[in-house]
C-alpha cells in the first residue's frame, strides 16, 4: 500500500494498465494515447479506478475515461460540458459525458484544454476553500 506522498512507480502495473489491457487491441491503443495526454496535462494527478472508470485524481476527480462497444467516453463533468459546449457540438454528449467514435481520431487538443480547464477550476476551489476557513479562524478571533 502507498503512502499519502509517495509516488507510484512508473514500471508497476496499476489498475488503469488492467483496464486497458482488457480491451481489445485496437481500442488499447487509443486508451494508452488518451491517458498519456491526460497525464502530459496533470502530471501531479494520481491515477485510480473511480465508479469502475480509469480516473485521475488531483484534490478530487478531475476526468474519467472509459471504453465501449462503438466509443470512448471522457468524463470531464457537467461544469466542463457546459464551458465547451461549442466545440463538443460534433460528438454525442450528455450533462458530464462525452462520446467520441472509436472510427473517429481522438480530439486532443480539446482534451488538453478540458483537462487545464478543470485543474484551474480544481485549484480555484481549492483557494476558495482555503479562503473561507480563513475567514472562519478570523471570526472565531474577534
């Protein structure tokens, strides 16, 4: 088991190598491309299995992916949906899902931009926390 600030050594297999190592070829191969964008974009992320999907994680969940019969989905939340609604208009969606074609190229770019999006948005939560129990130890004071 690994401690809280430890880190997870890149040559051991994790959960997320099992989860694309069930899939067929084809599909491993878009897997192993989309999560190492993913990571590019959160190298601080820890990767686990959240709700069953491969997930990175960075003070909360920040994407989920996922591979099906005919697609690959990205989970990047309903915030994420609503701010890249525009360019998420070619690809099935739903409130927190995206669903891209597995005859269709990956969209990394976007992904990109919705994995920075959502550690701005984790890191401003963050600081908004850490406001408000500031705020919290001011008033207990006075």
């Amino acid at each position: 088991m690994m401690k809280e600030n430890e880190q997870e050594d890149p040559m051991m297999p994790n959960e997320i190598d099992a989860y694309i190592a069930a899939c067929p070829a084809e599909v491993q191969e878009k897997l192993k491309a989309l999560r190492e964008v993913i990571r590019e974009e959160a190298p601080l992320a820890k990767e686990k299995i959240s709700y069953g999907l491969p997930t990175f994680h960075q003070e909360q969940n920040l994407i989920h992916f996922a591979a099906f019969e005919g697609h690959i989905g990205v989970y990047p939340g309903s915030e994420a949906m609503e701010v890249f609604a525009e360019e998420l208009k070619g690809y099935s969606t739903s409130k927190g899902t995206i669903r891209i074609p597995l005859t269709e190229p990956l969209p990394f770019p976007l992904i990109r931009r919705i994995v920075q999006y959502r550690l701005k948005a984790v890191e401003a939560l963050k600081e908004e926390r850490k406001r408000k129990k500031a705020e919290k130890a001011a008033q207990k004071k006075s």
